[in-house]
C-alpha cells in the first residue's frame, strides 16, 4: 500500500514537471526580446489605437524611437494597469473591446527596457494596423462641420451651447452619430441631442447664431432665441436626447442592425448641449470639430433606451451626497424593475473624489448578476461599458449601485486642499462638485437577446 502510494505520487511529481515547463514555454520570455520583433506587435495590439496621430493622446508609440523615448515608463504604466486605461475589473465582467494586457506581455516590455531596448532586424517589423482617418469607428457616410471655436491661452471650462444644422436628401436612418474633436486635447467632454423638425415646420435650419457661451451670457431660453431653434410658427420641435456624446476614450457604439440608431429627419440640428472645453494651457487654439454620420439600411425599430440611477435619475442617492472634509463616503442607489430588460452598457459616474464603483442587479429568486466594478475609480477614463452579449435582467430584480468617496487629502485628486465638505449640487457637472450615477442603457426583453453578440469588427 505504501509503495504504491509512492509510486502514484512520484508519477504525479513527473506530471506536474512536464506540465509546468509546458507552462513555462508558453510563458517564457524570449532570450532576445527586440522592438521590432517582440514590442512592436505588443504596442500596436494595445497602445496605437490612442497613441498615433489623431488618436487622442498626445504622444505617439509607433517607431522605434517612440518606444525608446519612453521607455521606462512604457514598464511603469503597464505594469501598474495604468496604460491601457481599463479600470474595471476583469475578472468581475467581461466586455466587449475589454483593453487588458496579458502578463506575458508585460513582462515583454519589462525585460526590453531591463535589457536595454535593442531595435531587432528591421525586417521583422510588422504593418501597424489601419486606422480609419477621422473616426474611432469606420469610414463615415457624412461628416457635418463644428462652427470652429477660438480658445485663447490659459482658458478653461468653458461651456458652450452650440448648433450643428444638417440638411440630407431625404429622411435617413443612421446606426451612429460620431462626435469627433479638433482638439482631443481641449475638448473634454459633449453630450448633444437631435432637434427633429417636423416636415416643413422649419423652412431655413441654417439660420441664427451657432454658438453661445452659456456661462457668461445666457440663460438656456435666451440661448434657444439666439440659436433661432423654434419652429417657424414659434413652437419647439421635439428634442430626442443623447444623440451625440463624446467623453475622451469613448467610442461611438455601431450595434447589430435593427438595434439602436436613428432616423435623422431631412433637415434638422444637432444641438450639443455642453461642449465642454477643459485647460488650453499657455497656448491659444483654434478647435475644428465635427460629426460623422454613418447610414444604415435599416429602421431602428429598436430604439435603445436609457434610465439613471442616483444624482437627478429614478432612485435617490442613499444617504444624501454631502462628503464631510477629511472622510470616506460610502453611498447606494438602488431600483426595482417592473419589466425584463436587456442590458447593451453600463456607465457608472463620479467625479474627483470617486476612489471606487460596484454595480449588480439582485434577482428575485436570490441570485445577483454582476455588471461592473472599478475598484480603483479613475475620473478620466469613464466608459460606456458594452457587454460582449446583451444581458438579461428578469423583472422584479433590483438594480445595485454602490460608490466609495475619498474626500482625504490621501485622494491625490481632491480638487480642494485641505479638503472642503463637498456635495452633489442639482446635477452640476463641474468638477468641483460631485456626482453618484450609474446610467444603463438597455432594450426591452426579446427572447434570444442574451446570444446577440455586440462584439464588433473595427
Ligand atoms: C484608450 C486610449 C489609450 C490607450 C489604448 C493607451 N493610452 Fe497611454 N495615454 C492615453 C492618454 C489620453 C494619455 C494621457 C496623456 C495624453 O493626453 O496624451 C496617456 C498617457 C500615457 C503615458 C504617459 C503617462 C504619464 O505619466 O503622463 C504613457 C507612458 C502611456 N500612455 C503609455 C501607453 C502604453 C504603453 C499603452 C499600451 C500598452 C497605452 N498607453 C495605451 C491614452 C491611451
């Protein structure tokens, strides 16, 4: 019985070897990690999608000399997840175009600067990936222009109100609206809607002024005369909400046809309602933004749909929002579903004093789906989280959403030192006060919903 428990057991010990150098090969670093050959094809897998021309951030990681300008701290970022910028956590839910490096090539990156940053046979280098020009997301049908906008030197937060008219050939059903910067730079955020005329109720959409500064001029009425938006007889058209956003790092969200989109009447606006521009630094700029538009063949006869929890949304923030100087604030906002839903994103928001964020749904038979958490809340970076398949919340669940504030001066980017009591102020999206929201955007239940794959090709 002995021996042939030893006998089991050194057989075991062999497997385990063979198992473990197999791991090791597929692990194992490569004696001579070079760029061209190793660190290249890690960059423009992870990193060129923002840091090449036109992508949003200001440095490049392209060449080989890119690389090596920066890199140590090429290891730094990546070892600390800090680059790709992905905060959730990925072992909590997965989504689709998760940016989430892979610890064998971390490692890579680390022992090419350890080793000194050799170059490799030029030959070896691959074909950087094609990005499209102008756009995060294809090659648009229609690009509309911003009225450009004149920013001088050290200005910041402003924000505008600013109409984009359009006029088309004939109604047109779109999949998106793409709102792309001049300036990634100084624009810092936009969330625009449709003003959608009825026939022939407005003659010219091309008329009044373009832009107004709302903080120092107006009010939002005397703004909507400026901008000349009634109708022709002096009543409103309807406003369709969240037509065009921008956050930097988003990106615009082509679902399967049939689901999302919009009809764009003939002639119409796009009325972004805050463009927000943050710090220009010590230069003046001039910012040209505009707005893709890509068709669709299809009606969007699935609208998606939208609810808020917490600040100025369905369910109150529990208990009120007003985080004492030098504490941590621990809140929820919870709501209960009357009809199944399925989910496309999720997109929790808080502002500076965020430390971190946790979102599930808590079904009535007792179980929980998991939808997010951020476990160390990064105000830059605050995705439309899309889910690789539409997820399925069953009516009668109560949807959970949880935030950490850290209003210590330990919270590096508490905007007041020392701290000040901060609070939420009616919805205020300065950056100074607070927010808690978690904003879903879902479709009514179909069945098969949950194997509609929202995985798509760029
Ligand atoms: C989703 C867009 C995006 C991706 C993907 C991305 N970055 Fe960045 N990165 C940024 C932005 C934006 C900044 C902020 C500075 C700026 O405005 O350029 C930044 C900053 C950095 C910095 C400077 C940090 C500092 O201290 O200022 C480094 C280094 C960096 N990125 C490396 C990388 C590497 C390496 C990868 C890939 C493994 C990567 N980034 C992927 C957008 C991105």
């Amino acid at each position: 019985m002995r021996l042939k428990s030893r006998k089991y057991l050194s057989i075991c010990l062999v497997l385990f070897l063979l198992w473990q150098t197999s791991c090791d090969n597929k692990n194992r670093l490569p004696d001579n990690v070079t760029f061209t050959e190793h660190i290249a094809p890690v960059l423009y897998a992870n990193c060129t999608q923002c840091h090449r021309p036109g992508g949003g951030a200001h440095f490049n990681l392209i060449t080989y000399a890119d690389a090596k300008n920066y890199g140590a701290s090429l290891a730094f970022v990546t070892r600390e997840r800090m680059m790709p910028p992905w905060p959730a956590d990925p072992h909590y839910t997965e989504f689709a175009g998760e940016k989430v490096m892979s610890e064998h090539d971390i490692r890579l990156i680390e022992k090419w600067v350890a080793d000194g940053m050799a170059e490799g046979d030029a030959a070896k280098l691959p074909k950087m990936p094609d990005y499209p020009i102008g756009s995060l997301v294809g090659k648009p049908d229609m690009r509309i222009k911003v009225e450009p906008y004149y920013l001088s030197a050290n200005s910041y937060d402003k924000f505008l109100l600013v109409k984009v008219p359009y006029e088309l050939p004939s109604d047109t059903y779109v999949s998106l609206v793409e709102f792309m910067p001049g300036n990634g730079n100084a624009v810092h955020h936009v969330n625009g809607d449709l003003v959608k005329y009825e026939f022939d109720k407005k003659k010219n959409v091309m008329e009044g002024e373009r832009i107004v500064d709302m903080v120092n001029d107006s009010t939002i009425k005397q703004a909507y005369e400026k901008l000349k938006l009634a109708n022709d007889d002096g009543t409103y058209p309807v406003l369709q909400k969240s037509v065009v956003n921008y956050l930097p790092g988003t990106y615009g969200q082509i679902y399967p046809e049939g689901i999302g989109g919009y009809t764009l009447p003939r002639k119409g606006v796009f009325l972004l309602n805050d463009l927000h521009y943050g710090f220009t630094k010590d230069k003046a700029i001039w910012d040209s933004s505009y707005i893709n538009l890509f068709f669709s063949k299809t009606a969007p006869d699935r609208p998606v749909q939208e609810f808020q929890l917490g600040t100025i949304g369905i369910s109150p923030v529990e208990p009120d929002l007003v985080i004492q100087p030098n504490t941590e604030k621990k809140v929820l906002s919870k709501f209960t579903i009357a009809n199944d839903i399925s989910v496309l994103t999720v997109n929790p928001h808080m502002h500076l004093l965020g430390k971190s964020f946790k979102a599930y749904a808590l079904q009535p038979n007792g179980d929980t789906i998991r939808l997010i958490s951020i476990p160390k809340w990064d105000f830059n970076w605050q995705y439309f989280y899309t889910f690789k398949k539409m997820v399925k919340i069953p009516k009668g669940s109560t949807i959970v959403a949880e935030g950490v504030y850290d209003n210590t001066k330990k919270n590096l980017n508490n905007p007041f030192s020392p701290p000040r009591l901060v609070r939420d102020n009616n919805g205020s999206m300065k950056a100074t006060d607070e927010m808690f929201q978690f904003i879903i955007t879902y479709l009514p239940y179909k069945q098969g919903d949950e194997n509609i794959s929202l995985e798509v090709k760029r």
